[in-house]
C-alpha cells in the first residue's frame, strides 16, 4: 500500500513539474520574452550584454481592440526592418502623422524642439542633420541614444507597426543595474 502512495504522489509531482513547464513557455511566448542588448547604440541607457525583459502583450491589439499604445519615448524592441530575422532595441521619436527633422543634432517634432533629456553629451557630439522625414501610418520613426555610434531610422527609414513586438520594461542583468529602463 505505501509502494502504491509513494508511486502515486511520484506521478502527481511529474503532473506538476511538466504543468510548470508549460505554463513558462506559454508566459514566455505570449507575454514576456528577456532580450539580450547588442552594442552601443542605446548607451547610456543600455549597455552591451545587458538583459532585458520586453513586455509582449503592451501593444497587442486583436481586431478592434488595444491594449496599449506606442508613445515617444518608449524603448521598443522590433525586427529590423531590412532583415526580420534580426531584432533592434531603439527609442520611439515620431508618431505617425509627424514630421521629424534633425538639425545640428537637435530633434525636431512639428518643428518643436525635442526634450531628450535621457540623452548624454559624451555620445552625441557629432551634431549631425537630417532632412524632414514625415511619419507615415502605422509606422515610427526610431533612434538610438547614441546618436554617435547608431544605425536607426536616419538610416535605413521608418519601421512599420507590426515589426515591433514589444516595450523593454525591466533590465534583468547586471546586477547593479537592476531595474526599469
């Protein structure tokens, strides 16, 4: 009789441990996904190496309905627009329907100056231009931190709303830098 509890409970523990599995995966899948920072392009913000923890659900949308919206400022991770099987993390600067344009380093929304104060000097002193770019639907306009040492949409253009796949939300490594971006 103990042989047959003892087997018994042997199985309810696999029962749990393979239920805990999936449920990871599907938390994984569906809802939060840790992404590892390549490069420079967001110092100081974000360093090489670091990970992070990119909430999935904030943007979903499913028919007519919206869970959350792209703001300016968010950090966003998103497949690269030229090659899908790459992901860049990079800052949201323009709206759809906005008009950005780069002056001497400054950002420019609708002709508005924009406050970046997230931004370090020590990575944007080369105080480049860029000509007037307007926002289409559904897209955004993106740019790293690092306005030295960066490949965003200066470059390679707008990236379209579907590519991005969710917002950076809790920087899991290293651990004096633990935290929210």
């Amino acid at each position: 009789e103990s042989r047959q509890g003892l087997w018994s409970e042997g199985l309810k523990l696999v029962r749990d441990i393979f239920l805990i599995i999936v449920v990871f995966i599907l938390f994984g899948v569906f809802f939060v996904q840790p992404v590892v920072v390549e490069g420079t392009s967001m110092l100081p913000q974000l360093h090489d190496g670091e990970r992070l923890l990119v909430n999935k659900l904030v943007y979903y949308k499913f028919q007519s309905i919206s869970w959350g919206h792209i703001e300016r400022g968010d950090i966003v991770v998103f497949w690269y627009p030229n090659d899908p099987d790459k992901s860049y993390v990079k800052r949201v600067i323009g709206l759809p329907g906005e008009t950005v344009e780069i002056r001497n380093g400054r950002v420019f929304v609708d002709d508005k100056e924009l406050n970046e104060d997230y931004l370090d000097k020590e990575y944007n002193q080369s105080l480049p231009s860029a000509p007037r770019k307007k926002v289409e639907e559904h897209h955004y306009f993106v740019m790293g931190d690092n306005r030295d040492n960066c490949s965003d949409s200066r470059y390679w253009g707008l990236v379209t709303e579907k590519y991005i796949y969710g917002k950076a939300f809790f920087r899991e490594w290293k651990p004096s830098q633990t935290g929210f971006p």
